[in-house]
C-alpha cells in the first residue's frame, strides 16, 4: 500500500471507455472535483464504500491512450502514475475497457501491468454487448491476462458489489501482482537507461524507470538535480 493512509483506488481507460458512468454507479453522490496542480484539467474524487465498510478515495483520472502521452489530459495519467509520492498515486487500479472494443483497450492495460500496478479490470458496457449478441469469456480472459475481470454496466450499474468485492481482494494480493512476467520486452539498451535510473532516483520498478528516462524532461515532480542526472543517462 502507498503512503497515503487512506485507500485510493483509481480508475483507469480510454477515453469513452465509460469511466465517468462507473465512477458515478459506485460513489452515487459522495464526491467531489478538484485540479491536478499547475494545469485547469479536472480530477473527481468520490468516496467508495468497500464491502467491509471500510472507506476508500476513488479517483477519475482522465482518458488516455497510453503511458506515452500526446495531450495534457493525457500527461496528467503519466505523472501520476510514475510518482509514487502524488496524492493521487493509487494503490489499487480499477481498468475500465469497453468491452464491445475490447482489442483496443489492450496496450494501455498491459502498461498498468508493468508498473506493478495491483490492477481489476472492469469489462463496461456489458449489457450493450449481450444486446449485440456477443459472449466474453472472463474466466479465460482473467487468466491470460493474469488479472481478475468482472463485466459490469456503468449504465444499469450490473455487478458493482463484485467489482468491489475484486477490489478487496487486489488489495491483500498487491505483492504478487507486483511480481507478474511483463508484457513489454526492453532492448539492451533500455535496459541499461532503466537500470541506471533505477540506481539514481531509487525507483523499484524497470517500467516506471523506463518511462521516467523518456519523459524527464517535463515530468513536473522531478528536481532539477534529477533532470540533470536523467538528462545524462539518457
């Protein structure tokens, strides 16, 4: 679990991938907008009962594609998630994918994975796809992937409690979750930048390092003695 005394669980995906209609289904009323610091991009935070009653902070990052950003909205996700230490760090990842597209969501999953990130993925817009006639098979997709996978509705609100029972459970497997096979293979020379990151910023994760030597230049956390040093391994 991060720093922060309070549980936060993030939720993650595409842009309209259905994110916001989750968030409202499971903090209902209890929430709240706020600005991620130095930009006028918008942040919600709710409140999220867990099962055994215990009180989360549930956090709406906004839509990305991917961990390499093209827009602010987009860098904001990036930031977060490669800082350990932002208030909005989280320590479990609600992934958000539409399900009716579901190969398109894939490589931003995948890059949740890497950071050692306890991620569920929540398959939205499940009843879209039964009115399509459609079938997923989330036992075989939660076990190629290596994660938990619940369909769920942001719409009808259909299997909230067990997408928050899935919660509960990451949170006591954070571990082993951190220690999955990653996805993406590093050449030799990146992994020399992630292991000469790794050493100077003390950071415990070879993707986050990874993604730290290529966007150091603007990443808003970083000292200038750490854009210094990163300026040089790079």
């Amino acid at each position: 679990m991060s720093e922060h005394t309070t549980l936060r669980v993030a939720l993650v995906g595409n842009p309209n991938s259905g994110k916001s209609t989750v968030f409202n289904q499971l903090t209902g009323l209890r929430q709240k907008t706020g600005n991620f610091p130095g930009v006028t991009v918008d942040i919600k935070e709710g409140k999220l009962i867990l099962p055994d009653r215990r009180e989360a902070v549930l956090i709406d990052l906004p839509g990305t594609y991917s961990l390499h950003p093209t827009s602010s909205d987009e860098r904001i996700v990036t930031a977060v998630l490669t800082n350990p230490a932002d208030r909005f760090y989280p320590d479990v990842v609600i992934y958000v994918a539409d399900a009716t597209h579901l190969e398109k969501h894939l490589l931003l999953l995948t890059q949740l994975m890497d950071l050692g990130l306890p991620v569920v993925v929540a398959l939205n817009m499940s009843d879209t796809v039964r009115e399509l006639g459609m079938q997923l098979n989330t036992s075989s997709l939660s076990k190629d992937l290596n994660v938990p996978v619940v369909c769920v509705s942001g719409r009808t609100g259909d299997n909230m409690d067990m997408l928050l029972a899935e919660i509960m459970r990451a949170v006591g497997q954070q571990d082993a979750m951190a220690s999955r096979k990653p996805f993406y293979r590093f050449s030799e020379l990146e992994n020399q930048v992630a292991e000469a990151v790794s050493l100077n910023l003390n950071c415990d994760n070879p993707y986050r390092a990874l993604l730290i030597g290529h966007h150091y230049k603007w990443l808003s956390f970083l000292s200038e003695e750490d854009r210094s040093t990163l300026r040089a391994i790079v």
